[in-house]
C-alpha cells in the first residue's frame, strides 16, 4: 500500500492514522514497530528542512534506521531510471520516501516498488503535511468533520491541492481562494467533490479571499512561490497575489476562535504577515511538529505494523 496523495486514506484509515499520531505524541518512545532495524530510505529531489527532520527523527524513533539521500548525490542524479531505482531499494529497505517533481514520478517508483511509497511533496500534492495539519486541527477543536477550513493563496500548488483533497476525506468544508490563472486543478477538486460526497465535507473554490475567509474556523496559506517554479515569475505572482494575503483583515473576517495554519518556510510580507504567523493565533510550529508524529503514525500503518 503506497501514500500517494491525500484519498490514498479511506475516511477510516486516515482517522485511524490521527488516532495513533495522537498517541505517538502522547508517549514518544513507546512505539518501536520498525526495530531490528528496518531501514526507511527518504529521497530528496527538492530542498527541505521540515520533512527531511521529521522522517529521519521518526524512523529513528520507531526502531528504525532512516537512509537520507540527496536524488542528485546518487545515479538517480545522472539518470538512471525511477524504476530500476525502485528494485533495488524495495529489495533491501521497508519503505520508500520520496520529495520530487512531477506527481508521476511517485507513481513510477510505487508501480515498480515492493514496499510502500511515501509522497513527501510532488508539484502536486504534499499529502503528509496535510495529515499533520489535520492533527493539529484535531488537538485545537477536537474535531474535524463540519469545520471549514479556508486556503487563501496560490490554489494551484500542492498545499492546496492537499488541502482539497485530504480535508474532503476527513469530512472538512474546504474553501479555496485564489485569483484566476492561479486556480485549483478541476480534476482535483473533482476528485475532492467526490471524497466529500462520502464523508460529509464540501468543496467551494472561489476569487474573492474574504468571501473564502468569512466565519472559517481555519484559515491557511502557503508560499506564492513552490520550489520548481520559475523565480522569473515571481513578480508577476506576487502582483496578482496580493489581495489573498493573510493578515490581521483578513483574519479578523474569520471565526473569532479561528486559527492559521502555514506548513512553513514562510515569507512574512507576502503570503502571510509577521504579525499573524507570530502572533498567538498561529498553530505553524504545532503543524511543524506534528509533521513527525503524523509520519511515524503513517509509516506504522503503511507496514501494518501499529505496535
Ligand atoms: N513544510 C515542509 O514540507 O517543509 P520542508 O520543505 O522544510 O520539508
Ligand atoms: N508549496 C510549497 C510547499 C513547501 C513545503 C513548495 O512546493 O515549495
């Protein structure tokens, strides 16, 4: 069973993926079910800070021994293909981990892997910083299903596409705000259409930011720049992006209880002001946190192996 993006989950496996996360954190060291150790190789096409640490800390944490490789350090690097890649690793390690570039490249690694492949951010979809993003949603409400999360933003990255996607299987009211030309992918909120029809969530993508902002209990935003796009853009991008800056404003338009949320590295004056990703409102370093328990809960789903 791989994790390629975010309705790889059922509604329940997602759940009972947060329930363990939940008491992976409540008793840090008490789960070791990849002792022996079982090796999880992580592989990084793209920078990382956050999902590098998580990964390594975690496997460690469970027993196991993370192998931590820059693609461009190994043959990948000059070429060789994803598949014979995928033979040689799923022959020696448990799982696989993989930040890359296109999402089809997750899906070439997984369709010649034995183990599990794990997403860790593609152009497409960045699936384990939504489940640690639903923990922390969970620990501050104590609910998921009902809520309505509001992305405002860049729709058409992979944050958002997550956001769609996951928040539609834990039964969120999800709204996304972006200007045109930066707007979800149809096929995706289609997708995420779909997973909500079975769980009770909803879908609403939109131009206008307040409209998306007004009474959500959660609102989020990510960089309007992602690795792998053109830096030459970044003008343009930022000129049309703008209006969907999450500020006090804007912020002020949500719940009065409301929260924000930004998986990080953040760029304080674009997408998100100083004053709200510092401020007591910010749950950003809870998100970053939890990214490690969430991983090391998927990771002893994906291996069958909750122990
Ligand atoms: N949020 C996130 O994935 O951070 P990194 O790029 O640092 O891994
Ligand atoms: N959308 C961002 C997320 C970084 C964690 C990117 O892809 O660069």
């Amino acid at each position: 069973m791989h994790f390629l993006k975010d309705d790889d989950l059922t509604p329940e496996a997602q759940l009972a993926v947060l329930d363990l996360a939940a008491e992976m954190k409540a008793d840090r060291f008490a789960h070791r079910p990849l002792a022996g150790p079982r090796t999880v190789a992580v592989l990084f096409d793209k920078p990382s800070t956050r999902t590098r640490i998580s990964f390594a800390v975690g496997v460690a944490e469970l027993g196991g021994q993370p192998l931590v490789i820059d693609a461009a350090g190994s043959q990948m690097g000059r070429g060789e293909p994803i598949e014979d890649t995928a033979r040689v690793l799923s022959r020696q390690v448990a799982a696989i981990v993989w930040r890359t570039h296109g999402q089809e490249r997750v899906e070439a690694m997984a369709a010649a892997s034995r183990v599990p492949v794990v997403n860790a951010l593609t152009d497409e979809y960045h699936p384990c910083q939504i489940l640690a993003d639903l923990q922390t949603i969970r620990e501050r409400t104590g609910r998921l299903a009902g809520l309505t999360l509001a992305y405002v933003g860049d729709g058409a990255n992979n944050m958002a596409h997550s956001y769609l996607l996951g928040g539609a299987v834990a039964g969120l009211h999800v709204r996304v705000a972006a200007p045109e030309g930066y707007l979800p992918d149809p096929a995706i909120v289609a997708a995420a259409e779909r997973a909500a029809a079975g769980t009770g969530g909803s879908v609403q993508v939109t131009t206008s930011a307040e409209k998306a902002a007004e009474g959500a209990d959660v609102l989020a935003t990510d960089t309007w720049v992602s690795m792998g796009q053109d830096p030459a853009e970044k003008d343009a991008r930022v000129a049309a992006l703008m209006p969907y800056q999450v500020n006090a404003d804007l912020l002020a338009r949500a719940a009065g209880t409301a929260f924000v949320l930004h998986c990080l590295p953040a760029y304080r004056g674009l997408e998100i002001t100083a004053e709200v990703i510092d401020g007591p409102r910010s749950a950003a370093w809870d998100q970053a946190e939890n990214r490690l328990h969430a991983q090391k809960a998927l990771l002893a789903h994906l291996l069958g192996a909750a122990g």
